[in-house]
C-alpha cells in the first residue's frame, strides 16, 4: 500500500525546494476568488504588493480594517484570492471611487505601503482613466473641438454637505458660514484630459489624475459641462450603461522592493466604447408620439408637469385672452390639457392630434364636451380628415399649438393650417421650447469655476444651423432601467418661426419668454442656480392675429 506524505497540521504538506522565482512586477497568471463578484479578479500578487481589477459598485476598503462591513470590500476579497488566513490585512496605497472600475493597488506591508503611498502623493505614480462624458468639453468659441484635444482642470476640491466633492476656484473663500464650506475639507487637485472620439451624444476621453482624491475626476469634469454619464452625483443627463461610465485602465508605480517602475493595465469595459455611439432612446419608426401616448397622459393628468401647470398654461391662457363663448382649436392636442382650461373659461374646445393614442386619452378625459379628431397638422383642412361642420375653417376664434410646433417637420403646413383654422383678426398663440437657451442636445447647463464664486450659464452648441434631433421622452424612467423612447424635434432659429407665422398671413403682436419657476433651497450653490434658471428663459411664446 503506498504510503501517503507526511502532512503538517492544517494539511499542508512540508515545504520543499521551489522553482526560481519571476523577478518583480513580472506578468503573473491573472486569478480570480471563487466566489469573487464578476469583474473582480487578482492581475498581480507577490511578497510585497497585491493589484486587482475591482469592478464597479465594491468599496475599496473599510476604514475600519477588513471585513468590518456587511458586505465584502475589495481588500477583503484580495486577501482571500492570495490565501489570506483570517485576520490578514492588506494596506490601502491608493483611492479609488465605489461607482469606479479599474486597477487597484495595495501593499502587504506597513514599510511597503509608505513607500507606494509616498509614490503616488509626490505623483510619481500614474493613473490613467477612461471617461465617456456626456456632451464636450466647453472651449472658446474660436476653438475646434475634435480627437486629440486636450484640457487641463485646476481648481480646488471641497466636500459639501452631501459628502461629495464639488470644484472651486482656487483662492475661493470658505470661511464664510452661508457659502455652506465652512471648515469643510479642501484639497487643490488638477485633472488633465485628452479627446478620444467623439460620438453624437458622448465623448471618449483619456484621463491623467495628477493627484488623488475621491470624486475629483467626477467633480472637475462636472464642473466643465461634461459631467461623467451615468453619474447621478453629478446630475449626468444620460446613462447608457447604467453605472458610472469611468474606468481606471492603468496605474504605474515604483515598486517597493526593486524601486523600478511597474505598470498594470485593466481594459476598459467594452460597454464603455460602444456607448460612444449611443444616442438617447430610439427609433419610433413613424410611430412618433404614439409610442408615448401612455407615459405623456399619465405625465400631465397626474400633475408630475410642474412647468406645465405653473408656467405653460398661465402663460397660454393670458396670450389667448378667452372670452365665453369662443370657439377654440387646440393643434396637436395631445392628451387635451388645455381643453380643460378653455372650457372652465365658457370656451368651445375643439383639438386634433396626429396620434389615434392622444386623441383617445383627451377624449377619456375631457368627455363629450370636447370635440377631437386625428388629423396632420400641416394637411388637415386639405386631406378630409376632418368634418367640415365642426371644424370648419376660418370658423375658431383663437388656436393654440402648444410645446408641439418644433415636433413637426413641415413648418410651413402647420403655420398655413393654424392661419387657416382661425377668423379674420383671430388670435393664434404658439408656445416652443426656447431655441437659443433650450434646444434639446444643442444646449446645457455648465459651470463656470475661474473666478471667485462659481457661475452658471447656458452652453449653446449650434443655433442658426437647422437640424432634426430626437429626443428622449421618459429621461426619468430611463434612469431607473427602462427601455428609452423618443420622437423626432427639429431645432430651428427664431427668426424661423417668425417668418413662417408671418408667410402664412399672420402678424405676430406679441413674444414673450418664460423661465422656470423651479427654486433650489439648499446647497452652497442654490442662490447661483436660482439666478440662472431666472436670466435663462425655458420657453418663447409667440402671439400672432390673423390679418
């Protein structure tokens, strides 16, 4: 019977001789724990430092030492994937935020981890990231955005009641009690930034941190109008992969033992690229706004439009000036929210939409006290969609064509069925989202953090130049993991509008331009944002008669 080898207690057998060892920082078989979340995985172990790949969503380490938190850390899964007996520790060298992916470095030893941590706060260490930002990084407008741009962010960082860090001007003054920092903590950091590609919605950027601290790629890149997609944190517009799209795809460093620079590299997850390419919501195939007749119903009926009922129908019914006994057409109608205002005024309410979907939810909610119909806004008194006797032309006394004008794509139909629809001397109000402040994908807020308190403005990418858009009509469900859907809008200047209202027969009497009643209350940056949103209009309306 063979014999089995002595084995000590514990079950290991004794050691024995061993194989030459591979020098430091050599390439070792990537291993990944067992029981490791997908995307986590051990890229190099030896006597002095462990690297790992830590996907996004795990904490790096608890501040408390391993395994002081419910849920496993990546040090905590470091040090089981290298053989950790319980009670190892690991020792953090480098920080790296919990909605980030990328290489992450620690070191075996107390000795070891002053020297790393030494490396990368005298920034002879390198971080090298990979961002998709939504929109581009603002310039001068003499300057040409394109790949292989690069940028510099200097500013300080400070942490703000939320525990995140947003980017001041250096010199700024935080003693001040109202400015919501005082005594709060402050670092300078500096972000430098390199143009990758360039996508219709996104932009690829490669990012060389010069310094390390938690949130500064997110903070600096924010506070240039591009903030990271899918940071939340930040207020990013668009989430297309549903996590935070930055990625640390490198690190380099003098290692501890040999003093010799070793690099280890992470590639950036393939979703990441190809949401370059992404363009918010998709297709509706002509299906236009039946597609979001459901979710559009719902928005206005259960009062979740707060700048529909607090700035768009007040505005609408004071440019309309009902009289009782009026007659009223309502163009592309949609659900029939209006409807309701003009017959609490003694109006006759009269609405057509191209969408069979909206038409029957103003007809759920507005009863038989209204009279609709689906028609083409741009052929409807040509194409015998409708009846002659209840919508006769020249018989309405004012129309209306509500946020749906820059929707259609024959404006000048539309201007001719509108002119058409009213009597002589007949009033026709349309309300837009603002072409020069509020254009969808043309226009943003962004920040301004040179001088000494940051400011708030407008971003205007394009504006004399025509375009057809889409555009997203359920950005908050997106947000939280439904399918998008969008429908078509055509970005148009003003003077567009003007002239189309004007070659149709009317004469416009009246512009105005609305801006948001929304407040901020809260935060050091609420009184700034309160002032932007009043010297930024949201919507123009237009009034014209009929001549």
């Amino acid at each position: 019977m063979q014999r089995r080898p002595d084995r000590r207690p514990g079950g290991r057998p004794p050691s024995g001789p061993r194989g030459p060892r591979p020098p430091y920082g050599a390439p070792k078989q990537e291993r990944r724990e067992p029981d490791a979340p997908p995307g986590f995985r051990v890229i190099e172990a030896d006597d002095d430092i462990v690297v790992v790949a830590k996907p996004a969503g795990m904490i790096c380490h608890s501040p408390d030492g391993p395994g002081q938190r419910s849920r496993p850390t990546a040090m905590d899964h470091a040090i089981r994937a290298v053989g950790g007996r319980r009670g190892a520790t690991l020792y953090p060298v480098q920080h790296l935020d919990r909605d980030v992916s990328g290489v992450l470095a620690f070191a075996r030893s107390r000795d070891a981890a002053v020297m790393m941590s030494e490396s990368f706060r005298t920034r002879q260490a390198g971080r090298a990231y990979t961002a998709l930002v939504c929109g581009r990084p603002g310039v001068s407008d003499d300057t040409t955005i394109d790949v292989g741009y690069v940028g510099t962010v200097h500013t300080m960082l400070v942490e703000n009641r939320r525990g995140v860090m947003d980017a001041m001007p250096i010199g700024s003054e935080l003693s001040d009690a109202q400015s919501g920092y005082e005594d709060a903590k402050h670092y300078r950091a500096v972000t430098h930034y390199r143009v990758n590609k360039l996508g219709e919605a996104f932009t690829l950027l490669r990012i060389n941190a010069e310094t390390d601290y938690p949130f500064q790629i997110r903070a600096h890149l924010a506070s240039i109008g591009c903030p990271v997609a899918g940071d939340k944190a930040y207020s990013a517009p668009h989430d297309p992969i549903s996590r935070v799209a930055l990625h640390l795809g490198q690190i380099s460093f003098l290692h501890p033992r040999t003093k010799r620079e070793v690099r280890y590299i992470d590639a950036a997850p393939r979703e990441i690229a190809k949401a370059l390419d992404w363009v918010p919501g998709k297709d509706t195939g002509g299906a236009g706004w039946d597609e979001v007749a459901d979710w559009y119903g719902a928005l206005l009926s259960e009062g979740k439009s707060d700048l529909h009922e607090n700035v768009v129908w007040p505005g609408v019914t004071r440019l309309l000036a009902l009289q009782e006994g009026e007659r009223v057409i309502d163009v592309a109608c949609g659900p029939g929210d209006l409807g309701r205002i003009v017959m609490d005024a003694g109006a006759t309410y009269a609405g057509v939409d191209a969408s069979a979907k909206l038409i029957e939810t103003a007809g759920e909610r507005l009863g038989g006290d209204a009279t609709l119909a689906v028609a083409d806004a741009t052929t409807m008194f040509d194409d015998g969609s409708l009846d002659a006797e209840a919508f006769g032309a020249g018989s309405f006394d004012a129309a209306a064509c509500v946020l749906a004008l820059m929707n259609i794509g024959d404006l000048a139909g539309a201007a001719r069925s509108l002119a058409r629809a009213v009597k002589s001397d007949g009033r026709v109000v349309v309300v837009l989202l603002h072409p020069a402040t509020r254009s969808p994908r043309l226009s943003s807020w962004a920040w301004d953090v040179s001088g000494e308190r940051p400011r708030q403005y407008r971003r205007l990418d394009a504006y004399l130049g025509e375009q057809d858009l889409s555009i997203v009509m359920n950005p908050g469900a997106v947000s939280k993991g439904d399918e998008p859907v969008t429908t078509s809008t055509h970005h148009r200047p003003i003077s567009t509008y003007v002239n189309a209202l004007s070659d149709a027969g009317l004469l416009v009497d009246r512009v105005e331009e609305w801006v948001s009643h929304r407040k901020s209350d809260s935060g050091p940056r609420a009184e700034e944002e309160n002032r932007a949103r009043d010297e930024f209009p949201m919507f123009l309306a237009i009034r014209a008669v009929k001549r």
